[in-house]
C-alpha cells in the first residue's frame, strides 16, 4: 500500500474526489483504478483513500481520489508495515466505521 502526502487540508480533502497529477505522488510506478492508499494532509494527519479514476496521458496520469476516514497510527502502520494480512484487515475496520459514521451522520444522528 501506498502512502501518498497531499499538500492539502482536511477540510479540502474531504469536500469532492480530490484530482491530483502523478508527477505530485512522488511515486515512479502509476496507480491503478480501486487501489487503495494511506493519504497524508498538511497537518500530518493520514485517511484511508482510494483511487476513483486514472484520466490523461499514460505517461503522465492524473488521478481522481477517494478520500475516507481518518486511521489511527497503528493502522498505518500495518497498512505501511511487514504483514499485508493485518494491514487488509485494519483498512476494512476502518472503511466499515468510515461508512457508519458517514451514514449516521446523513440521518442526522
């Protein structure tokens, strides 16, 4: 999993699909559409995110991004760390409580 640092805040991040250029991931390999990534704000804050969609040039793509909820250190650290099966299962704990509370929220609760 990918960590990518968005020079960006919070507030900006989660209002729409954030669009970012490839050359801006800092990464030498292009991203692939439903991959997901550990996204990084200004304040150094990390979300869970995913990529939406991959437009432009294959050379030079550009990337629409889900960004989700905001994870623990201890999540990132398995998403970034050694064993990919730990890090699978906190990203889903993750996204299932990112949902929930986008849910509650739109009911108003």
């Amino acid at each position: 999993m990918e960590l990518l640092n968005i020079a960006r805040t919070r507030t900006e991040l989660h209002n729409t699909p954030v669009l970012i250029d490839h050359v801006d991931t800092g990464l030498t390999r292009p991203l692939t559409v439903t991959e997901r990534l550990v996204i990084s704000d200004v304040s150094g804050a990390f979300f869970e995110g995913q990529v939406l969609m991959r437009i432009g040039d294959p050379s030079s793509p550009r990337y629409f991004l889900h960004v989700g909820a905001e994870m623990a250190m201890a999540v990132v650290a398995a998403h970034l760390g050694d064993d990919p099966q730990q890090g699978r299962a906190a990203y889903q704990d993750a996204d299932l409580l990112g949902d929930l509370r986008r849910g509650l929220t739109q009911l108003g609760a």
